[in-house]
C-alpha cells in the first residue's frame, strides 16, 4: 500500500469519523466545519499529488511537502484562534452570570432581614 492510497483512506475516515461526531452531537456544528473543512482539503490533496506540487511551484517553495506542514500549522494557528474567541466569549457569559446569581442571592438576604 503506498503512502498516497493510505492518505486517501485516512482523510476519508477523517471526514466520516467528523461527520459521525456531529451525528451524534458529540462535536458542535460551529466547530465542526473548521474540521470537515480541513478534511475536505486533505481529501483533495491525497488524490491530486500533483497539485500541491503545482501550488508550490507558484509559492516559490523548493520543497512541495514543506508547503503542506506550513498549511498545517497555519490550519492550527486559525483553529486556536477559533477556540481562543470562543473561550473569550465563554468567559463573559460565566462572568455575568456570577454577577447575577451574586446580586439575586443579596437580594434574597436582604427579603429575608
């Protein structure tokens, strides 16, 4: 088995096992189309070789494999700061709403002198 029949099997099971995650709503649908984007990208580069081939040669890089690890740590750098604004956003709703349950819970005190 070549590395690019085993590229193609795995960016397949990638996307099933993605696609399966959100099925069964153990991944959001919000994060999920950052992952079934990239498996979709790594599906056309498994069966077009060739391709990346090409895009480098357009990017001036020598070495074509180069240019999928540095899409890959781009993919990442996007991913975290996906993940980071979401936490971010997460941070703000835990907030007010300790700030609510603090102010509800005084009042009830305050009923209850």
């Amino acid at each position: 088995m070549s590395v690019y029949t085993l590229s193609i099997i795995f960016s397949i099971l990638f996307l099933l096992v993605i696609l399966d995650m959100v099925r069964r709503q153990k991944l959001k649908e919000q994060y999920s189309l950052l992952w079934i984007l990239f498996g979709i990208v790594l599906f056309i580069i498994s069966i077009n070789v060739k391709l990346v081939e090409v895009v480098a040669a357009m990017l001036g890089v020598l070495y074509a494999p180069a240019l999928i690890f540095l899409f890959g740590l781009l993919f990442c750098f996007v991913f975290i700061l996906h993940l980071t604004m979401v936490i971010s956003k997460l941070t703000d709703r835990v907030l007010r709403l300790s700030q609510a349950v603090a102010i509800m819970e005084q009042e009830r005190k305050l009923e209850n002198d």
